[in-house]
C-alpha cells in the first residue's frame, strides 16, 4: 500500500525528533486511513479544499480591502509562511507535512479587515477574540455544515499555538508539541514582518531610508535577503541546539522584535491605517447590530454552532470577507438606485 511506503520513507529519512505520520495521536472521531496519503497529507488537502482557505483571498492581511493587486492578502501571507516553514523543515528534516497542514490552516480563523475585525468582535463580546482559538472553532465546528474537518491532533495544536501578537516569540508556554508546530510559530512573524515592511513601502507608508540602519546592516538589505538571514539562523541554531525546540540566536531574536516594533510604531499604528480601521469597525458594529435585531438573516448552521445568540453572530461575521462585509453593509444600509 503506497501509504505505508510512504510511512516507512518518514521513519528511514526523517529526524529521529520528527513527527512521523504513522505515530499521530489521531483524530477525534476515529477514520479508515487513506490507501495513498498520510495522515497529515490528509488534513493539509482538507484544508485547501475547504471553503475557509478559499476566502482568505479576500481577507486583509493589513492593508484594508486593497484595490491594486501586488499588496498581500491573508491567502498570500498563508502562503508564504507555509513556504518559509517548509524550507526550514526541510532543512532541518523535520516532517513537511505536518508543517504544510499547520501552515496552511493557521488563519482560518480571521476576521475581514484583519487585526481590525478582531478588536472589533472583542469590543462586541466584552472579551479577546482570538483568531487562533477561532480557527480550531472552524475547522472542528463550522467547516462541512458543521461536521468540521476532523484533523489530527498535531495539526490542531500546531494551529492553535502559532500566534504571538505582541507577545514574546519564544514562549514555552504556548510551545506547541511537536517541533513542526514550532516551526509553523516563527516562519509566521519571519514572513508578517518583512512582507508588512515590503507592503508599507509600496503603499508609501514608510520608505526605505526609515527602516533602522540595525535592521539594514545585520538583518539585510532586501526582502529576499532578510529572509534568508532569518531562514538560515533558525536552522543553524536549531541542529546546535540538539532539535530541543525551534530556535534563533538571541541577535536574530532581538533584530525580529526591533523590527516587530518599528512596525506597530510606523505602520499597523499609523494615522492611515487608523482611519481605515475606524471605517471597518462601523462596518461590523452596523452588521452586527443589524443581525441581532434580525436574528434569522444568520444562516441557520451558524445559529447551530451554540446557543448563544451573540456568539453565532460574531461566527457569521468573523467568517465573512472584507468584500461580502462590505456588500452586506451596502445591501442593509445604503440605498439603491431605482432603475424604471
């Protein structure tokens, strides 16, 4: 069977600390294993099919509904930590895989017009709306009418502890089990904070010359070049440290952050972004008020989910796009043109 060819290949070639497929605690509700994948090939192939990665296309990365196309979007950004990941995975002959599938499903659970929805839908709630508990929300509860997607365990906790925010990169408290989920955790900010920085720049936002000349000198000059530098940190200090747990040197660690900061200072803060953001949070707050004096206008699979109505809303409207918000709030609130 090509799938237990596929397992013996894991064992024969992979890093003794690597996850094997063939060892995975499993699923919830136990399944047949497939005559030709893996498990974790498994879950990453029910994640590219499934209606939540093909929406965040039209999902903010930071930059709220951009008209011109070279500016990332929620699917571009998925994309390029799932590549980062894999090459440091590679690497490192760690199980790509499991890297894919954790990659690939990572922001499932984001709201339209990115960080800003989030806030949004916490001010609603009257606590944090995390992105990453609501993306084990979709994949578990709201995926398939309902039935969810039933994915490892390996990949679900890979998922559920990739997010930092403004918190510390390294934290062994929401250090995820397996080395691959810890590699999915870093290739997410090594992949924000330079294309966020490429985007700013292209947006006019900041220029070249306002980046820290630290950054410049020891990070790198280019995009590209960034990365690599980043990339290659990672792995060297990962295979010194004996696979422990993923690492970087406390110079990269202390460059990332400083670039982390500059960001949220002359970017995600700006006065720009900040007009964008109070525009999108009446967007959310008008839907919201709208569904909950229409209660029956949510799809009767989201009023499923729980018996909390204010929670099924905030479900509905954490999975619209910028774009279906926006023609929601059109639809709702602006008036049509009479054509006679």
């Amino acid at each position: 069977m090509i799938r237990e060819e596929l397992e013996t290949l894991e064992e024969k070639h992979l890093h003794p600390k690597a996850a094997k497929s063939i060892n995975s605690f499993g699923r919830r509700k136990k399944e047949e294993k497939c005559e030709l994948r893996t498990e974790f090939q498994r879950d990453r192939d029910r994640i590219i099919h499934s209606k939540a990665f093909r929406r965040l296309k039209h999902k903010t990365q930071v930059f709220l509904s951009p008209a011109r196309d070279h500016y990332r979007t929620r699917l571009t950004h998925t994309l390029e930590v799932m590549q980062i990941a894999k090459t440091i995975a590679k690497s490192l002959r760690l199980n790509e895989d499991l890297v894919e599938a954790i990659a690939l499903g990572h922001d499932l659970g984001h709201t339209p017009f990115g960080h800003a929805g989030e806030q949004i839908l916490s001010d609603i709630i009257g606590k944090p709306f995390k992105h990453y508990e609501h993306s084990i929300t979709v994949v578990e509860k709201i995926e398939k009418d309902g039935k969810g997607l039933n994915l490892t365990f390996e990949v679900l906790d890979g998922i559920l502890k990739h997010s930092k925010g403004k918190g510390p990169i390294f934290d062994d408290k929401k250090l995820a089990k397996t080395l691959e989920g810890q590699i999915v955790r870093i290739a997410d900010i090594i992949a924000y904070v330079n294309h966020d920085l490429d985007d700013a720049i292209r947006a006019k936002i900041i220029s070249e010359t306002d980046i820290p000349k630290d950054i410049i000198k020891n990070l790198g000059k280019s995009h590209s070049e960034r990365i690599h530098n980043a990339v290659k940190d990672v792995v060297l200090f990962t295979i010194k440290a004996d696979y422990e747990k993923i690492i970087m040197s406390d110079n990269m660690l202390l460059l990332i952050e400083n670039l982390r900061e500059f960001l949220f200072d002359k970017v995600y803060l700006c006065d720009i972004i900040k007009k964008e953001f109070d525009k999108a949070y009446k967007i959310l707050f008008d839907l919201y008020k709208y569904y909950e004096e229409n209660f029956d206008m949510v799809p009767r699979s989201f009023r499923d989910i729980t018996e909390d109505k204010k929670l099924s809303i905030v479900y509905f409207i954490a999975g619209m796009t910028d774009r279906y918000a926006l023609e929601e709030y059109k639809r709702i609130y602006i008036p049509s043109y009479w054509h006679i």
